[in-house]
C-alpha cells in the first residue's frame, strides 16, 4: 500500500509541481486537499477532499505538504501535527528562528513562535539527519537553495576572503514569484524586461546567513526577474584568503559533494545554463578562479520549481518516510 501524501495549494505553481512528481512516485499516492471553497484544478482522477483537521486522519494523510502562504501554513501546521501528519511546508512560514527575525524580514508577527526551534530546515545536503527525524520540516527559498549548496562548502573549507564580501547576482524565472498575479509580475511588465526588486531587504536572505554562518554586512544579495518561466541562475563573486585556481576550488566542491545525488559540478572552467536543470532537482555548479587577483566566479543553477520547491519537498518527504532519497527524483 503507498503512503498517502496530502497537498494544499495544489493549483499554485508549486503545488501542481508537486502534484505532477508525485504521480510517479512509487511508493507515494497523491491526495488533493481543498482548504479554500473555491479551490479550482481539476483532480484528473485523483482523490480530493476539503480541509479539516479530522479530515487527515479520516483520509490517512501520512505527510502533508503546504504550498500556501506563509500565514496559511502557520495556520494549517500545528493542527496536522496534532493529527500526527508529518509536514513539509513549501513557505517562508518556519524557516527563520526566532519571531523578532521573521518581524524584520517578513514584516509580519509570527503566530506559532513555538515551532520555530522545532521546524527542521529542508536542505537535505547540509540538514539530512535532523530532517530524518522531524514531524516540520521548512523547506527552503529557491534563491538560498542555490547560494547555500554554492557558498557552504567554500566558507567551511575557509577560502573566502570574508572581509571582502560576498556578492550573489540572483536571476529568476517569474514563477518563483508565485501564481497570484501583480503589476510586477503581469506579461507586459516582464516581457522583454529585466529587473531587479526586494533590493537590500530579500526576505531569503536570512536564510543564507542563518545556514553559512554570514554576518548581513559579510553578503549582498539582488534579485531579479527574468522573462521566462521557470530557472534560477546565481552568479556569486569573492576573493579567495590565497592565491588559488579553478581546480582548487572544484576540489572543495568534489569533497563535499561526490556522493550527493542531485548535485553536479562542471569541470575546466565551464559554466552551466537552465537548460541543463530544467525539469530536474539537480543543482549545477560552475567555477572560474584567478589566482593572481584572487577573484572567483561561482555559477549555480537550478529550476526553482525543482530543487528550489516540489522536488526538494519531495526530497524531504522520502527523508521522514525512510524511503531512498532519490524516489520519484531521477
């Protein structure tokens, strides 16, 4: 018998990605749960049914995911833990520590500050063995999911030159802002556009700080819009504390990853596009060093929708369930 996995948002971008991977997961049955009246998408043969707290444990919902606003997750969270579903929540909603961090960055009071400490962060590359034994898990940003697979091992290997600054140039697919529509987000605006917004003040990054152990001054981060769907490019910049070349650096990245599924690292200085992530939870990493001026370009990318939401979701939900990591991914 599969698990059944509940989704709430099913019809957001990141909900139907859900949706879509978990159909072919083996060991997974996908439940749509309706929390809003007028919820629309179709269920194409899949089993729906309204949300109530009751209703979990009625339907046998083993894990639920939460692709909803933040508030709404606050709202749904506690009352499935209760009815002892497991929860995988795609929002902002738990990723920070402390209620006076999400004040500051999501401008907004917290409703459940008690999960907080409890809520396991969702990267499973840095987070594996606490996520394996969590009831809350918080899943990433799409921006802090590239930076964090693409600055931690560095930092912890001590080559960046912090008190240089870290510069992340952070490019997205207008998906990762979301399916309800906004003047910023409106096709005249993004067509043959390119902007930047949240300038300083990107509620992702504490996210970077909190999980590469970077002072707000050590990292400046920019977000902007790309006019096309879906895909995250970084482009990330800093001086190395020695004189060291791109092969150096590519060996940091082998260490840390040579045994992690999802991610690749490109070799002789190339540098990866979206073409090579669209559709799949890999993270691609590519590197150029000079060793005279000590200036290092790191390029990671990854679909937002993927590796940054349903697929990393999907990563943890495999991690709560004791299945391999890698189910219904490659």
């Amino acid at each position: 018998m599969r698990t059944r996995a509940g989704i709430v948002g099913h019809s957001g971008y990141s909900g139907a990605e859900l949706v879509k991977l978990l159909r072919r997961h083996p060991h997974v049955e996908p439940v749509l749960v309706d929390h809003r009246t007028d919820a629309a998408g179709g269920s194409d043969g899949i089993e729906r049914f309204a949300w109530s707290p009751a209703a979990l444990a009625e339907n046998r919902i083993a894990v639920l995911f939460l692709a909803t606003p933040a508030e709404v997750s606050m709202e749904l969270a506690p009352a499935a833990l209760e009815h002892g579903a497991k929860v995988v929540d795609l929002s902002g909603a738990f990723r920070l520590r402390t209620a006076e961090n999400y004040q500051r960055w999501y401008g907004a009071g917290h409703a459940r500050p008690d999960l907080l400490a409890e809520a396991a962060y969702g990267l499973p590359e840095f987070c594996r063995e606490r996520i394996r034994h969590a009831r809350l898990v918080s899943n990433p940003g799409c921006y802090p999911t590239a930076a964090n697979l693409a600055l931690k091992p560095l930092l912890e290997a001590g080559i960046i030159d912090r008190a240089a600054g870290v510069v992340c140039d952070a490019k997205s697919g207008v998906s990762g802002a979301g399916k309800k529509p906004s003047p910023r987000t409106h096709f005249s605006a993004v067509a043959e556009n390119f902007s930047a917004y949240s300038v300083l003040d990107h509620r992702h990054v504490p996210e970077v700080l909190l999980t590469c152990a970077l002072q707000e001054d050590e990292f400046s981060f920019t977000a902007q819009l790309l006019p096309l769907h879906r895909g995250i490019l970084e482009t990330i910049y800093f001086r190395s504390n020695q004189p060291l070349d791109s092969s150096a650096v590519v060996e940091v990245y082998r260490r840390q990853y040579e045994r992690e599924p999802f991610l690749r690292v490109c070799y002789g200085g190339d540098m990866p596009d979206l073409h090579a992530v669209a559709h799949t939870n890999l993270c691609f990493l590519g590197v150029k060093a000079d060793p005279e001026s000590r200036r290092v370009v790191v390029v990671a990318v990854i679909d937002n929708l993927v590796k940054g939401a349903a697929g990393q979701a999907i990563q943890n939900m495999n991690l709560l369930l004791g299945l391999e990591e890698t189910e219904g991914l490659l």
